[in-house]
C-alpha cells in the first residue's frame, strides 16, 4: 500500500466527532487508518456515501481504527465518500490515506 497525501490531525473529544471528505480514483484499492492518543479511548472510522449510506465501519477496539482491510474500497468509478471519526474520550488523531493497485 502506498501512502496517499499527508495524515490529517484531529482534536477529539469525547462529545463531538470530526469527519472529512475523500475523493476516490477507480482501479485502485484504499484502506483508512487512524490512530488516537492513550487519551482518545475507543476510536472508530465510519465510511458514508454522499447520501448518508453507511458503506462501512472498522471493527477494531482501542485507540486505532482501520477501514478496507475486511472489505476493501475499490471504486469502479471516481467517487467521494465522507470519513467519519468517533472517540469515546478526549486527544489527538491522526487519519491516512493508503492505496494500493
């Protein structure tokens, strides 16, 4: 997998979450991994279609997530999808973007 731009940085707390948008190219593979501070607790990624479909969640425990790695994002067309992060206590995330052909 090759690392796709720079990781993004987040301030969680444990009330509100954070989300961004992804533009994904066709004939590539994507994975999302995030990884929170001790403080953070639980971290989860959620995967949402324009329309507000859930398309996909992590099902990891802790502090990091990950998304594509049960059933990998392959878009057979571009498409924007919106990442969605939640913490069940308060510090920093970091999200990158991997993709792989």
């Amino acid at each position: 997998m090759i690392r796709q731009g720079p990781a993004r940085h987040f301030t969680m707390s444990a009330t509100e979450g954070a989300s961004f948008a992804l533009i994904l190219a066709s004939g590539l593979c994507y994975k999302v991994i995030a990884q929170g501070t001790d403080p953070v607790g639980e971290l989860d990624l959620l995967l949402y279609a324009t329309n507000g479909v859930l398309i996909q969640q992590d099902t990891t425990s802790g502090a990091g997530a990950i998304i594509g790695t049960t059933r990998p994002i392959c878009p057979e067309d571009p498409v924007e999808y919106r990442v969605e992060i939640r913490a069940s206590g308060a510090g920093e995330v970091a999200t990158q973007l991997y993709a792989s052909p």
